[in-house]
C-alpha cells in the first residue's frame, strides 16, 4: 500500500501489484508447450510460403518432443528452459536440412567427396520425403562436379517425379537444370535439351532459367541444330 493516498488509490495499486492470469499460468511446463506449439506452427506456415508439401514427420516429431518435455518438466520435476528446449527441436527436427547446408558448404570448397559422405549420412537419419529429396538434388549435384554424370542421372532420375510434387519450383528448377547437364555431358542431347526447356517453364525469370538458356544455345551449337531450331521459331512467328 502507499501510505497517504486515498482507499480508493491504494485500491487501484493493490490491484496492479496482483499477477495477472497470465502470468500465473506461465509456468516452465506451460512455456515449453506454447514454444513446441509456436514452432510446429511457423515452420508449417513457412512451407506454404515456399509451395511445399506439409510434412507430417516433421510435426509429428516436433509436437513428440513437445509432450515429452513438457512431461518430464510438470511431472518429472526436470529443469529445462525454453531457450535449450527451442535449440534442442531445431537440432532434432532440422538435422537432415542442416546437414544437406554442410554439405553444401563443402561442395562450394571444392571437397565433394565429403559432402558426398554428409549427404549420405543425412538420407540415414529418417529424413522426411522433402529433406531426402532436398538431400537427393545436392546429391546428384556434386556427383556432377565430381564429373560423375551418369550417378547424377542414376539420382535426380529417381527423384526428379516425387520434386515436381513435394517441393516448390526453386527445386525443381535446380533438378532439371543439373539432370540437363548431365544428359548433355553423356550425349544425350535431346534428353537434354527437354530439361531445359523445363526449367523455363517451371520458373521463369530466375537464375536456373538464364543458366538454362545458355546451356540449352551451348548444345544447339554442339549439335549443329541451331539454325534449324531458329527457321522453326520463324515459321511459327509467321503463323
């Protein structure tokens, strides 16, 4: 109370001084929940953004790990503060897409070999059907660094119908495109030649669709079939 106010002042600050509902109610167990929830929640918003498939796995291993947290913290009198909890179901529930950003790491470092072993060990660690076929494309990437098209082929082939469905056009793209380079390093022009064609309809106006078009000129050029493919644009311009 403040000493020489009115009752009805001393009142108004009694009332402040009283925790609200709220806070009461935030207890550590309660925290954990609101944070596993909130974080479910965003990452599922974050993939409609991008035009990819809702994972189940993915909510289904983050609300697991959720209910056990909060029971071992209003039950089994564990410790655990939100900060680690939210740390631990990122590791836990991002593993595989972070393991496919070292591996891309150590593709841009020239050292394929390794990031061939970390893709390989993330498509060990039950990924869901998006971060294995995300794994998959950087896969057959690096085999085409490493100049192995035809394991690039072997890769992206198997993958390249479950993409178009499961992830947004950034990664189709990006499959196409690579597929295309390995048809085209293996001399399968024509084979060649569709993927990239691909990749303009699939997302147009990005950089997959320019590097696109400069190797779809390069293999018109190999195969002598550019002047053919212009006197066929015309004729339809005519039309």
């Amino acid at each position: 109370m403040v000493e020489g106010c009115s009752p009805r002042a001393q009142a108004g600050w009694a009332r402040r001084e009283q925790p609200s509902i709220v806070y009461k109610k935030m207890t550590p167990s309660f925290l954990i929940f609101v944070v596993g929830l909130l974080y479910v929640v965003i990452f599922w918003s974050l993939s409609l953004l991008r035009r990819e498939r809702l994972s189940n796995q993915f909510a289904y291993e983050g609300l697991s790990l959720t209910g056990i947290t909060f029971a071992a913290v209003r039950w089994g009198g564990v410790g655990v503060h939100p900060i680690y909890f939210l740390m631990l179901l990122y590791l836990i529930t991002m593993r595989v897409r972070l393991l496919v950003e070292l591996g891309n790491m150590l593709s841009k470092w020239g050292r394929y070999h390794q990031a061939l072993a970390v893709y390989r060990l993330a498509l060990h660690l039950f990924p869901d059907r998006s971060s294995r076929l995300i794994a998959s494309i950087n896969m057959g990437a690096a085999y085409l660094e490493q100049a192995k098209p035809e394991r690039t082929i072997e890769v992206l082939e198997n993958a390249k119908g479950q993409i178009a469905r499961q992830l947004g056009p950034k990664y189709a793209a990006g499959c196409c495109y690579n597929l295309g380079m390995a048809y085209r390093r293996t001399g399968r022009h024509a084979d060649a030649l569709r993927q990239f064609s691909e990749v303009r309809d699939i997302y147009p106006l990005s950089g997959y669709a320019r590097l696109a078009e400069k190797a779809r000129n390069a293999t018109l050029e190999e195969t002598g079939m550019t002047v053919l493919v212009r006197k066929e644009e015309d004729d339809l311009e005519r039309l």
